[in-house]
C-alpha cells in the first residue's frame, strides 16, 4: 500500500500543474462545461460575486493565492494590488493577463507568511483559498491575513459553496463539508487537496477573531463571500 498523500504537498503541485488551464473552470470550459442552464446561473452568481468583491477595492490591496488573476483584474480597476501565490506557473499566467497600465505587483510566496509589513496595507483578499486551508490552520491563517492590514481597512475572501455543478464532470463535491478531494487535470494526472466548505456562520467566526461589521453573502448555487473590518493590532 502507498503512504497517505501530503494532501498540503500535493494542492500545491496540483494548482503548478493545473496554471494554463486553471480559467476553464470560471470560464466553464472543455470538463467544467454543464450545459447552457447550469452556465448561465454559474455566470450571473460570478457577477454578483465581482460586485461584492469591487466594492471592497481601494487603497493598497494584498491578494494572497491570487491564482491566474481573475480577482487580481477585478480589484485592480479600484486599488493598487500586490497579488501573491506559491506557484511560479500561476504568477506567469497571472502576468500575462494584467491589463495593460494596472497597479499590480506580483510576487511568490506561501500563503501562511506573507512578506509584507503589519498594518502596511489597505486590505487583504483571498479568493477560492480558504476552502484549501485545513481547518486547524484556518485561525492562523486569517490572523497572519488580518496582520498586513491597518486598523479600519478590509478582509474580503470568496469561496466556493457545495454544488454538484461547481467543478469538472469528473469530480466528486457531495459528502461531508470536509473533504480530501480527488482533482484531475485534462491529462489525466490525479492529485488530493482539501477542500472545506465554510458555512456562514463558520465565516462569521473565522472573520469575527480579527474584524468587526463581519458581513457573508451567498449566491443561490454556486458562491460564498465575506468581509469585515480589521479591528485593530491582529488578536
Ligand atoms: C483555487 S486557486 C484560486 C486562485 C484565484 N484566487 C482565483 O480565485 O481564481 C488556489 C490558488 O492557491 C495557490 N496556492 C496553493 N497553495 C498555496 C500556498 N501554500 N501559498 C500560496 N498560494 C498557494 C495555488 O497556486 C492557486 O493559485
């Protein structure tokens, strides 16, 4: 029998590896394609999401597991964006997207120990990352997001909520809101991740450890979001 997977090892060589088709899935693309009805509420949920996540924009925004950029595009029409993430494959799709004249940097680094000062930022944004964040990190994690950001500036994360329809045809999203999932690429190559789908009350208390006027909207089907204000030094 094989050793169980470093499930944390093998998320971060299955987003390398997944960079070039990463945006089929938003785009509902080739194995993330459900037909036109399923498409077209996927597409109306994904505004609501952008205009969520819009409002939020302005100041000096730190982007962590910033991914192809899709967010990195939405947030830049409002903020200067220092956008990260782990994978250099994700950085260089990422780069060849930003819009020409946008405020975006772009730098690599791990989502736990982020490399910019306390209290240096105007907020903080994290989209489709927390749900790959194991649930004992998760308090951690949203202290060192909340550390960059000065008192009285912005959390803001999107995630995913638990629809059959939200991910490729191949891919199993039912069962419990803790998952050790199994991901495929268009190749074929198989990698486990985890996947976790917070529930509005589980994101009112991860925001509420380091903001207050915590606010969670969800789509009908397909998205979660939330956002707060730093309360103050990271708690
Ligand atoms: C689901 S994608 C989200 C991308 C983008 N935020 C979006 O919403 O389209 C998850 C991202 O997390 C990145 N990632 C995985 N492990 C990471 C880590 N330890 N630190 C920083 N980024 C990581 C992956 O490279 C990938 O770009």
């Amino acid at each position: 029998m094989s050793d169980p997977p470093d499930v944390e090892a093998d998320t971060r060589a299955y987003y390398r590896a997944r960079a070039s088709e990463y945006e089929q899935w938003l785009r509902r693309q080739g194995r993330y394609a459900h037909g036109p009805d399923d498409d077209d509420d996927w597409r109306g949920e994904l505004r609501t999401l952008s205009q969520f996540a819009g409002a939020a924009a302005g100041g000096r925004v730190f982007e962590i597991a910033s991914g192809t950029g899709w967010w990195t595009r939405v947030l830049a029409r409002g903020a200067r964006v220092i956008a990260s993430d782990y994978a250099p494959e994700m950085l260089a799709e990422a780069r060849r997207r930003d819009p020409a004249g946008a405020q975006v940097q772009r730098c690599r680094c791990d989502a736990y120990r982020l490399p910019v000062r306390s209290a240096s930022c105007d907020g903080c944004v994290f989209g489709f990352w927390l749900s790959h964040v194991p649930v004992p990190r998760a308090a951690a994690f949203v202290r060192e997001a909340a550390r960059v950001v000065r008192p009285g500036g912005r959390i803001l994360l999107l995630d995913s909520r638990q629809d059959p329809q939200s991910g490729a045809h191949d891919q199993r999203t039912a069962g419990p809101r803790v998952q050790r999932q199994l991901r495929r690429l268009n190749d074929g190559r198989e990698f486990h991740i985890w996947k976790i789908y917070w529930t509005p009350a589980d994101l009112h208390f991860l925001l509420g450890l380091v903001c207050r006027q915590v606010e969670v909207i969800q789509t009908p089907r397909f998205f979660i979001g939330a956002r707060g204000i730093v309360a103050g030094a990271a708690r």
